[in-house]
C-alpha cells in the first residue's frame, strides 16, 4: 500500500468515526478499488453534511462481518451498502451502492462505479464514475459518462433535476485523481448531459 492509499484509508476511518454500528471495513486489494471506496465514503459523506442519515445495510447475501460492498459489478444490495434518509421524517429514502448492476433504456445493463437510487429500486437517480489515473483524461471516458446519462435516464429525468436542486450533490460526476482540462466542448458537454467533474480528486 503506497502513501497515497494510506491517506485515502486514513480518510475513510475519519469518515467511519462518525457513523454508528457500522462493523469494520473490508480492505480491498487493489489501489483501484480502494479509490472506488475513497469516494464512496466521500460521497456519503457529502450527503450526511446535506442532513441526510446514513444508516446501515447488510446486504441479503453478505456473510462477512466487515462492511464490504461491491468490489466488483454485482447484483444490487446484494453486498453491503449504505441507505440515505431524512433525519427528521422518512421521506426521499436514497440507497447508495458501489458497483451495482442496473438496466439500461436500450435493456442492456450498466454498471456505474457509485449509484444512489431512491430507497429498493434499480431506478438510478444519480451516479459517480472513480477514475484513479496517473495522466489526463481521455475522450472514452467522457464518452462512457454520456453513455450512463442516456442510458440511465440522467439527463432527461425530471424527477432527478428536481432532487438535485433540493440536495446539490446528488449532480452526477466524474471523480478523478487525473486532469481534464476545461476546453469549451467539455464545458459544453457537461452542461448539455448534466454532469459535472472533480478534477484532482483524493490526489493529497
């Protein structure tokens, strides 16, 4: 584990403090998968400082005793994940998932790296693409971030823009540790797909 990975680790069990009756966390084995938890936990931790609750979710066929998501793309709520809640009241229930399997308008499946979904459904609302990379960004990536925002509704979801303007970071995002750079067809693709980039992402 090189330093930077201690440092996103190091952020994660800062993050881990703050919840409750959480067991503890599975390692993951590879750098990649543990940027895909680094921002995992940075996203929901967005969402706890917004006034949502992160509670807790055993998934139907976990048989561990750490917290241990998707690490690689599997059936939702399958593995362990967290559910988003009001803490005052029970409505707008989100549940976020790390490396879920969801359907496509086209009927093929997806499968974004980070998914919040309204609370049991594979309808995604919101998602988070993890790029861990020591250069810049290519053009597939950006390709594979309209693709999910065609093909998971994103951009034309009414009810989507209506949580995003009530919780901003609900905004769906490419998360990176590599540069984009900020040319007038990557402003205006952005703005055309509703998706927003983090440049430099956990790269301290």
């Amino acid at each position: 584990m090189n330093q930077r990975d201690i440092s996103r680790l190091n952020q994660i069990r800062a993050i881990l403090t703050k919840l409750n009756e959480v067991p503890p966390l599975f390692l993951p084995n590879s750098s990649d998968n543990l940027y895909e938890l680094y921002c995992y936990f940075h996203k929901l931790n967005d969402f706890m400082n917004s006034g949502k609750e992160a509670i807790f979710k055993r998934g139907y066929n976990s048989s561990t005793v750490t917290f241990r998501p998707h690490f690689n793309h599997g059936i939702p709520r399958a593995a362990d994940y967290f559910c988003l809640e009001n803490r005052i009241g029970s409505n707008n229930k989100f549940d976020l998932i790390l490396n879920g399997i969801f359907p496509g308008s086209s009927g093929i499946s997806h499968s974004p790296d980070i998914a919040l979904t309204k609370i049991n459904s594979v309808k995604v609302m919101s998602f988070f693409e993890c790029k861990n990379y020591p250069g810049n960004i290519g053009p597939e990536i950006y390709r594979e971030m309209i693709g999910y925002c065609k093909e998971l509704g994103i951009k034309n979801n009414s009810t989507a823009r209506e949580y995003t303007e009530a919780y901003p970071v609900l905004t769906s995002s490419l998360l990176t540790s590599a540069k984009c750079g900020d040319s007038l067809a990557v402003r205006f693709m952005k703005t055309k797909y509703n998706f927003d980039i983090i440049e430099g992402f956990g790269i301290t």
